[in-house]
C-alpha cells in the first residue's frame, strides 16, 4: 500500500517538490496508516525491501555555480565560526582550574 501511495507522486501528497525524503515518507506513513516512524526507521525499512537511496541523475536546472562560490567565499566562513579559540583553554576539560 505504500509503494502505491509512494507511487501517486509528491503534489497528490501536497508537496510542491518532486523528491522523496525520508522525512516526508515518514511523514506520509504517519498520515496514511498512523503510525509514527522515525527517518532512521522509514530507512530500515525501504533497506529491508531492497530500495536504496539515490541522488538525482541529473543537476538542477536552478543551479547557479556562481552564486554558490560566492556564498562559500562570503558567507560560509561567517556561519563556520573561528576554527581556535580566541584564548587559551583550560588543560583539562574536567577539572577547569588545574592550571
């Protein structure tokens, strides 16, 4: 019943997308049969019927290599953090005053 389900396609299900999730399997498992499953469930599951997870074949049409160069060099770094701290740390992580 839920590879027919599966099969109907996102936008009967009320996604936009055209891309299965485990999240939005899961999601529909919970509408449809009401049951609740977790992502890492809804995957053991798909394994022990012989599905495996695929990446697209293709790229999306949307893509902009230049726009994603540019927010790797502009705003990762930003997101990312600094990779040391700013002042030393304590020597022991569990007894912070053995210094």
């Amino acid at each position: 019943m839920l590879e027919r389900e599966l099969a109907k396609g996102l936008v009967a299900h009320g996604w936009p997308e055209q891309t299965w999730t485990l999240s939005r399997i899961g999601t529909l498992i919970g509408r449809r049969f009401h049951k609740s499953y977790t992502v890492q469930r809804v995957a053991a599951l798909f394994k022990r019927q012989g599905w495996s997870c695929r990446m697209p074949a293709r790229q999306a049409v949307e893509r902009d290599e230049n726009v994603m160069a540019s927010w790797v060099k502009e705003t990762w770094p930003q997101v990312e953090g600094p990779w040391r701290r700013s002042t030393p740390g304590p020597s022991s992580r569990t007894k912070p005053d053995s210094r």
